[in-house]
C-alpha cells in the first residue's frame, strides 16, 4: 500500500491534509450485506477512455484507490472485452495488501470472475494462465467453451442464450464472493444497471477534456434512472475528484 499520492477529504468533514491508507480504506470499507461495487475513471467531458485505453486518464490518485478497492474486494468481475481489450494480467497484490487480506480473515488474493456470452477467451492469457486463485467464468448454457479454457477456470453458466446476471452474481455469493468490484465494461455496467445490481459506484474524475469520440463508462439498452446517494467526495493534488455513490 502507498501514501504517495496525496489525497484529501472535500466531504464530509473535511481533512486539513493528505489521509493515508487506513483512512481511505475506512471511507471505502467493505459492505455488511452483499453488495456490488462499480468502479470507473472518466474524463470531464465523461470519456471512457483516452486514445482508446481507460489508462490514459488514471493518474496517480486513481491509481492508488483502484489498488485499494481490490484489496478490499472478495471478486474482481469484468467483462470479457474489457479482459482482452485492456490486457489484464493476473490479480496480484503486494504483500502488504496481502497481509491486511489475511488479517481480516480473507483469502490472500480476490477471485477473477469474467462474464462473457461466447467465451472467445484465450486459456493462455496471464489472467488465467498465471493467476493464483482459479478464475471464474459466468456464461450461460449454450456458449461453447475454447479448448483449454477449463483447463484455467471454473465455468459457472446461467441463462440459455444470455447470461443471467442475476441467478450468476447469486451462485457466485453462494460460493463466498459476497463483496464484488466490477471495472467494467460500459456494456456490463449497463446490464448490471437494467438488472438493479449496482450498490455503488466510485468514480474518479481526470481533469482533463477528452473531446467527442470516446464512449460512456455505461451503454446498451435503456432502464429506469435509480437514486444513488452521495457518500464522499476525495480531491487528489493533481486536481482528481474521487467520489463514492451507494445505496447504503
């Protein structure tokens, strides 16, 4: 873990200066009850990402709290293209993060769970072939698996056609993977949404103007706007807003 990206608390009650980890892990914490946790950067101007890549707009500050938030997580959920496209690796934490983890009575590592309706997934890829805990896949019945692929993961199929998020997320809390961070994508977000799975989104404002291309940290078909309180809001030096949305 690292203090070395300074950030502050705007509100509520405001810090006189920079918070370490504890804090930010305390404003952040982990959910009494199950619970679904979004996480997204984005320009001013709301882009998803910068010359085609969501890293173009994490800086330091956002850095640090995404470190953070897997640290906290049981499961990391992300969806398939957002797996290919951005080249995930396998999920490690150094050993500090490992040992807060076992501290508080959690597996050293969180659990990978990708999502994908046609399992165009690749066996060899370091998210699978290096992690250290055997990833989930949640499909559903009718996705044809690559050979290989269970060779590197659990598949976990729910839905004939499409994937059933929410008999998925439930089989996944009945194996233990109660609190789960979603980095996306846009796509997944968004059915997350239309399903009414979503108890909180961080978000981390770069500031900058990405200009008109980029797409929305959500998409695909429209659903029902829902209320998600304000929880708080963190100012990193750069000029980075972090802010907490959740029900509860």
């Amino acid at each position: 873990m690292s203090d070395r990206a300074p950030i502050s608390v705007l509100w509520p009650d405001p810090s006189p200066g920079p918070v370490d980890d504890d804090t930010l892990i305390a404003r952040y914490g982990r959910a009494d009850r199950p619970h679904l946790r979004m996480n997204f950067v984005t320009s001013v101007d709301g882009a998803v990402s910068l010359d085609g890549y969501s890293a173009g707009l994490s800086g330091a500050s956002d850095k640090r709290v995404f470190g953070l938030l897997r640290m906290l997580c049981d499961a990391l959920l992300v969806a398939a293209g957002t797996l290919r496209h951005e080249g995930y690796r396998a999920i490690r934490l150094d050993e500090r993060r490992r040992a807060w983890r076992r501290a508080h009575g959690l597996t050293e590592y969180p659990t990978l769970v990708v999502v994908s309706g046609t399992l165009d997934l690749d066996p060899a890829q370091a998210a699978f072939a290096d992690a250290p805990v055997r990833p989930v896949v949640l499909t559903h019945r009718n996705a044809a698996a690559p050979p290989g692929l269970t060779d590197v993961a659990d598949l976990v199929r729910h839905g004939d056609d499409r994937v059933d998020l929410v008999t998925g997320l439930a089989e996944l809390r009945r194996r233990g993977l109660g609190q789960l961070l979603c980095e996306g994508g846009p796509h997944l977000f968004g059915a997350l949404t239309a399903a009414d799975l979503v108890d909180e989104v961080c978000l981390s404002i770069a500031p900058l103007l990405a200009g008109a291309g980029p797409g929305r940290i959500t998409a695909g078909a429209p659903s029902p706007a829902r209320g998600l309180p304000l929880r708080h809001v963190l100012r990193a030096d750069d000029g980075t807003l972090l802010l907490r949305h959740a029900r509860h």
